[in-house]
C-alpha cells in the first residue's frame, strides 16, 4: 500500500512459482503495445494489440487473448491511460468472482510455503475465512469483491501468514493479505506468526486494504480519487496505481512513474483471469522465465534477450515487426 523501496526479499520467493507480489518503485520506463506469445502479427494499432489466432502449447487461442499454456495462463500487456480506447478492457468483459477464485485456488494452497521464510501454507478454513472475507468487505464498502481478489493476489499471493514489511528506515509498515498502510492487522508481523491464522484477523487484514486505515486509504477511498470515475474498467485500473504507488503519472499513462510499472496492467489481468503464471510484462524488468526483454540500442527498436528457451523472436525495425510463429513475441505499438 505505500509508496518506497520495499519487498524484495517477499518478492523473491513469492515469484519462485507465481509472480504476483510485486516490488514497488522500481522506476524504469516502457512504450509497449501487448505482447503475444506466438508469431502471428497482431491486427490494430491500439496500445494494447489484439493477436489473431496465435498458437500456444495448448493449440489456438481465440482472437483477442495472449496465447499460452493454459487459458488462465495468458497474460496481455496493457500500456496508456486504462481507457478502453488505449485497449484496456473494460468491467463488462471481466470475469467473474469465481472463475477468478478458481483461477486463484491452486495459488492459495501453496503460497506459504514460497514465502521468506516459508511459512505453513493456507488451510482450507483459513482459504475460506479469505473469500468471505471478500465478500463482506465488498458487500460494505461496494468495492467490487475481483478488485480486492485481485489485489490481494498482487500483494500477497493471498498467503495469511504473508510477512509484515517495513521501510528500509523503519517508518512504513505494510501488513497482510494487502500490504495495507500500516494496518492493524496481521498473521506475521515479522516476530511472531500465528498458526492457524485467526478469522478476526483475517477479516482485519480485508478490511485495512479495502477501507483504508488511519494511515493511509484503501481501495474504496482511492477508488474515489480516480480521475475517471464515469468509466468503472478504467478508474479501478486508476485505483490500482494509486493503491500501488500513491500517485499517477501526469501524462495519465499508468505504466509511468514510480514504483511497480506493470502493476495496473496485472491487475487487469487478473480481472481478466489471470492465474498469476507466465507474466509478460516488461516494464519493471521483469518478465517471463523463458524470455527477459531489453531495449535495443536504437531508439524506437526492441528485441529479445533469452534468460532460457529460444533465441531472440521479435525485432521491432524500420519495416515493422518481424515475427516467427511458435516462439515469443514482443511487439511495440506505434
């Protein structure tokens, strides 16, 4: 929830199986369109790019989605002001609370024990106490209850035990299942953890980073200081920036500015039914295991810089995109 250098021992070991507690102010800078996990050149020329028929490990996708492994695996970058114009989608086309759930399950049994240090991961009365907890935080505040699952997927991985984290000079604390500010709330603060983590507390730790603490505001709060407030897609993505990093960009692209660049963007991914895995988002310098992007050397130009897997896929030149079918692609709006 707050805004400084933080997280990254967390974030190492969340990202060991499910990349989904990101660090914050990592500031790098990207002009991306969407990525494509395949070869076939994407039709439009809108912020994020819509892929025709791309083929994956799992055969061909539909028009629209990022091909990968599984359906809940596909990632779609999304880069501009959140507005449905820049290609971001919009609350209509989001999934439902529980395909997103669904999408989270495997992820809520095993988080813990990915955590730094592993803890004892969540029990099925504690993965409970979490979704009703949703639900009635949602229901009091009238935040939509796949905004708080997707935040709590973003911060924590949704582990109960996930540790307190504080500022390198020990002024901000953010803990639980949102990394709220300063909460009150918490089932490691870093000293003791409580096993099995209690239903009060885990009620608490919702309720810190939806309606806010006295520290610092929540979701519902930020939800309020979204500038765009007549389009629901576009001022949740809005929310999600503020919640990460306190401010937006003045230019209103949400991938600028401090902290996680990439986190507007995951959130309409899980939104969407993103299960968290095979992220392809360059902004923060964190991308896929397979492929790790950087920029070329010419303005303008991108390719590949394999961590593992095939060879660099995509090159952005003065004639456009080259692309070759069955690998990675990286594709840079224009």
């Amino acid at each position: 929830m707050t805004f400084f250098n933080k997280r990254s021992t967390l974030v190492a070991a969340l990202m060991a199986t499910s990349i989904a507690a990101l660090p914050r102010n990592f500031p790098r800078d990207g002009q991306l369109g969407a990525i494509v996990a395949s070869g076939t050149a994407p039709t439009g020329t809108g912020t994020a790019l819509t892929p025709t028929g791309t083929a994956s490990a799992s055969g061909t996708s539909p028009s629209g989605l990022v091909s990968s492994a599984t359906e809940s695996s596909q990632y779609t970058v999304y880069a501009g002001s959140g507005s449905a114009q820049d290609g971001w989608p919009t609350a209509s086309q989001w999934t439902s609370f529980d395909a997103m759930w669904s999408s989270a399950l495997n992820t809520l049994k095993t988080s813990c024990a990915n955590a730094d240090p592993p803890q004892p991961n969540n029990s099925q009365e504690e993965i409970q106490d979490l979704k009703d907890a949703i639900n009635s935080q949602a229901s009091a505040t009238k935040v939509d209850s796949r905004f708080i699952l997707a935040t709590v997927m973003q911060e924590s991985n949704g582990c109960v035990r996930v540790k307190t984290t504080v500022s390198p000079d020990g002024t901000v604390v953010n803990p639980g299942l949102m990394q709220d500010h300063a909460g009150d709330h918490t089932c490691n603060d870093g000293k003791t953890v409580q096993n099995p983590c209690p239903k009060d507390q885990i009620q608490g730790m919702i309720a810190d980073g939806v309606s806010g603490t006295s520290a610092g505001p929540g979701l519902s709060q930020l939800l309020g200081q979204a500038p765009d407030k007549g389009d629901q897609g576009q001022q949740t993505y809005e929310a999600a920036r503020l919640y990460n990093s306190g401010s937006i960009d003045p230019s209103g692209t949400l991938e600028k500015g401090v902290a996680t660049h990439c986190y507007s963007s995951d959130i309409a991914n899980r939104l969407m039914g993103w299960d968290g895995q095979n992220r392809l988002c360059p902004f923060d310098g964190q991308v896929s295991q397979k492929v790790k992007y950087r920029r070329a050397a010419e303005a303008g130009n991108w390719e590949s810089s394999p961590a593992q897997g095939p060879s660099p896929v995509v090159r952005r030149t003065s004639s456009g995109p080259e692309s070759f079918p069955g690998e990675y692609s990286l594709y840079r709006s224009t």
